[in-house]
C-alpha cells in the first residue's frame, strides 16, 4: 500500500486482488482501526428504522458525493 497511490491506481490494484486477498486486506484494516467482522449494528438494532427510507436516505447521499466532485 503506497500512500502516493492516486484513487484510480488503488481501485486497479483492489481491483486485480483475488478475492481472498481482498478479504484479508479489509480484515487487516479493520484490525487496524480496533475494529472486527461483524461488528457493526445489529439487525434487531435496526428495526426501528424504515429500510425503504434508509435506503432512499443512501441513495440522496451518493447523489451529494457524486456533485462534490464536479
């Protein structure tokens, strides 16, 4: 991991990594961050929430990535 990389040249090289190297690249820098698989919000956690608004509210927000941009 070269920190010089430009974004296009570290999802090419993501992107040529078999799909076990992948995996352990991600777990290692969960592991980094103090962070481990699965360790996110549960599921029961979650109920309160609408998922079709959830899912719209992910889907406003790449919009806004998207303009940043450009």
């Amino acid at each position: 991991m070269n920190n010089d990389e430009s974004r296009e040249e570290r999802k090419k090289r993501f992107k040529s990594l078999s799909s076990e190297e992948r995996k352990k690249l991600i777990r290692k820098k969960l592991e980094l961050q103090g962070l481990t698989e699965g360790s996110g919000v549960r599921e029961e956690d979650q109920s309160s929430y609408d998922k079709e608004e959830m899912i719209d509210l992910i889907l406003l927000t790449r919009c806004f990535q998207k303009n940043k941009f450009q």
